[in-house]
C-alpha cells in the first residue's frame, strides 16, 4: 500500500532505544511530500482456548484480578497458540506492534506462528483465553482462502470483540481483502478486484490498515485501479454499504486538492479523522475530519503550536476519541529549534500535550515519541516516550485535563520478579476505556516478545 514517504521524523529514531534494541524507524508521518510503495515483506503457557467469544463483552478474569502492582502478560513467544504451534512475533519487518484494547478488557493482536501450517493469524485474548480470530488456511465467504495477512497486521477491534484486519487471499480473484471477525466468523469488507464504489471502471488493488467503532463502521485507505492510473481512496463500511469519501485529486476546503492519506480513525459518533498531505492548497497537508461532520480542515502545516513553533510534520497516523478530541504526532520547527512534539486539536484549537526538551514526570526528560499517540475516553492521551537524565529509557505517559503523568518505565519491577524489558522497536502503546494500556517488550531470549496490559495504580 502506498505511504507517505516525504522527510520522515527521524530525529527520534536516533534517541528512541532500548538496551539492545536498535530503533530502525521511529517515525512514519503523513506530510506533504510524495508516496512511494514500501518494500515492506509479509511476512510454555497453559494451552487456549479455540471456542469463539460470546457476541457481548465481558470483563477477562485476567484484567478483573489485576492487583495494580505491574504489567499482566497477554501472549509471549513460546506460548502454545490456538490454531497449533506456538507464537514466534508480533509485528513485521519492525514495524509497530499495535494491540488494541476494548472496555471489556479484550485484547486484538497479530501473531506469527512456529509448527503450523496456519504460520500467522489475528487473535483476541478474552477471559483469561487466546481466541483466533483468523488465520492462514481459513476459507472466505464467497470464495478464496486466507494466505497471507497485511504488509502492515495491524487489527481494529470494537467493543463488542469484532475485529477488522486486511489479508491476502488465495484460490480467489482478488489478491487481498479487508474482513471483520464477529466471533470467529469471518464477513467480506472489500476484495482486490472487486468494483470500487464511487470510482466509475474501478476496481480496489490494496488495503491499509483499517479503522472501526462499536457501530461496526469501518474505515480505511484503498489503492484503487483504473484502466492504467492508481490512486488512494478513503472508504467508509457503515450500515453494510461501501462507499467513497474522498479519493486523491478532491478538491480541498479553502483550495487545491488531496494528494495522499494517512491512516484513518473512527468515533462511536462516526467523525473520521484523518492526515492528509495536499497539493496546490494554501498548505502542504492537515488533519480533517469528515464522516458525521463536514468536511473540514482542523490544523495545517504551517500553522503555529501554542509554544510558537511552526508545525511542519505530522504523524502518519492520529487518534480520535467520542468528543471529537483528535491526539498526533509533529515536528515543530527547523533547524536548532526543532522539536517533536504529541499534540491535541479540536474545536477549540491545538494543545501541546508534550515536547522534547520539557520535563517528564518522574524524571527526565522528553527525547523523543513513538509513532503515534493514542486515544481513551475523556480526553486521556497515551503515548510512548524516550527520556534523557531519567530513571528510565523510555516509557508510557498519560495526559489529561492538563495533567501529565507516567504510566510504566522500562525497568520497573514485575510481580514475579525481574524488571520490565525494553519496549519493541518502533513501540507505540493503546488506551484502554478502564485507564488500562497494552504494549510489547522484547529481548534477547526465546520468550523474549510480550504484549502486556497494564492499569495503574492511580487510574
């Protein structure tokens, strides 16, 4: 799938590690420059549970007896999977390990898989269990078996425990998909081939990483072919119908047009919002939102952070929760000014939640972001940070309501004993709606990739 490639912000990379782990990329942004197609490749615990989950969410005896005192194990390498095999990783080629959290405390999560023929699939851990999703071998509806999931595996999931997950098929007519397990069940978004509604002779090529909320609304980024052109298009699945919102070469409120998309995100109030780079507008790219509200332009390269610094760089993904409050990534000036900075925008204007060079609470201070922020239920940012002169390396900080806070630090005691490992590369973190967070760590041991939940104390 095409990403904005443009000057990434890698001015992190070289600040962002962990005791040995070398961060490759820290950032991936959506900024004005042009796209190019990555080179990405696709890639002894008690044994799980293979029943699928009931359809309403209920609470998992593993979050419901957390005592608060450290970070509880999802899934670790080594562990024995539901389809067969055991877990081996949970990212490709490095890249962020999402593994989204719902308010019944279930978590989504790719895996690869070691002695299976099943090799990879999306997972839910739910009520102590590790359920499958989907995974390779599986049979579509309509035809076609499931032989490959994204270039980018990064899973959606709602809080009713659907989840939404791109995948490459087999024995089909379309080389990939976009799906939602309900379930365990799988249902057809959009296939590779297949009439692209509202582009007249077009047909999808490839999916991003989608988007969903608890109306099972998805949303997402798809290359679409038309007799000898591509272009990216954002899509919205609400009430069973597939339709365009807004494809490259729209006309852009206030001029010019949209050149590429970031990955989008999605409200239980149905806002998107969305980063876009443009061309030949008053500005080189924005985040919008569209959906349930118009069409608008909320903050503009260019534009100036409450601290005075010009915004020259987004992050390629943003974060929108049920007040329409939307969290990012920037880079705030040039040269010996510049900064990287997580930000909030909404009706009221621009926030600056955290910068390098600030204090972080704790000790320390801020040296860099991960990826992305991400969003939880009344304005609670959560975000993954490097720190210089602190107690730790980096660790996961929540702001709300004006008030920073630190989450977990590398470093920090477990309950069975030792210290938690370094974050993986590329670390980004999820909210959960309890005050809870998930990340992955990983070292240099054969278990040495988990993806935890924790819930602090003070939440």
């Amino acid at each position: 799938m095409a990403r904005v490639s443009g000057l990434l912000l890698q001015g992190a990379a070289a600040r962002l590690r962990v005791p040995c782990v070398a961060i490759v990329v820290l950032w991936a942004v959506v900024l004005w420059a042009c796209l190019t197609e990555p080179d990405a490749a696709r890639p002894g615990a008690a044994p799980a549970s293979v029943q699928p989950p009931s359809a309403a969410p209920r609470t998992p005896a593993v979050v419901a007896a957390i005592l608060s005192s450290g970070p509880i194990p999802i899934v670790r390498s080594g562990q024995r999977s539901p389809v067969g095999g055991i877990f081996d990783r949970f990212d490709v080629n490095a890249q962020p390990i999402a593994a989204p959290v719902n308010a019944a405390g279930q978590v989504a999560f790719y895996a690869s898989i070691l002695r299976d023929k099943s090799r990879e699939g999306i997972f839910l851990a739910s009520a102590g269990q590790i359920i499958k999703a989907a995974a390779v071998g599986d049979r579509v509806p309509g035809g076609g078996i499931l032989s490959e999931f994204a270039k980018h595996p990064m899973p959606a999931l709602n809080n009713h425990g659907t989840i939404a997950f791109g995948a490459a098929l087999t024995g089909a007519n379309g080389g990939e998909g976009m799906f939602l397990s309900r379930g365990g069940v799988l249902t057809v978004v959009a296939l590779a081939g297949a009439d692209a509604p509202g582009v007249v002779g077009g047909t999808f090529a490839e999916f991003d990483a989608p988007a969903l909320n608890d109306g099972e609304d998805v949303v997402f980024v798809a290359l679409v072919r038309r007799g000898r052109e591509t272009f990216q298009a954002l899509y919205r699945l609400s009430n069973g119908r597939l339709r365009k919102l807004i494809a490259e070469g729209d006309q852009v409120p206030g001029g010019g047009t949209f050149d590429k998309f970031g990955i989008p995100s999605i409200n239980n109030r149905g806002v998107i919002a969305f980063p876009a780079s443009l061309d030949h507008a008053p500005a080189l790219g924005g985040i919008f939102v569209t959906g349930t509200r118009d069409l608008k332009l909320l903050a503009a390269v260019g534009a100036l952070a409450p601290d005075g610094r010009m915004m020259v760089r987004f992050s390629e993904r943003v974060a929108i929760d049920d007040d329409d409050d939307i969290a990012f990534g920037a880079v705030l000036g040039a040269g010996k000014t510049a900064a990287e900075a997580v930000m909030m925008v909404n009706t009221t204007g621009l926030e600056l939640l955290a910068v390098t060079g600030a204090p972080a609470p704790g000790g320390g201070r801020f040296a860099g972001f991960g990826p992305w922020p991400s969003a939880g239920p009344a304005g609670r940012v959560v975000f993954v940070a490097a720190l210089e002169d602190g107690p730790g390396q980096t660790g996961i900080y929540a702001w709300r309501s004006g008030t920073l806070s630190r989450v977990i630090l590398t470093g920090d005691p477990l309950p069975g004993g030792g210290v938690l490992a370094p974050f993986a590369i590329n670390a980004v973190t999820s909210a959960g709606q309890d005050g809870g967070v998930t990340f992955a760590t990983m070292t240099g041991t054969a278990e040495g990739h988990r993806i935890y939940y924790f819930k602090p104390k003070t939440e």
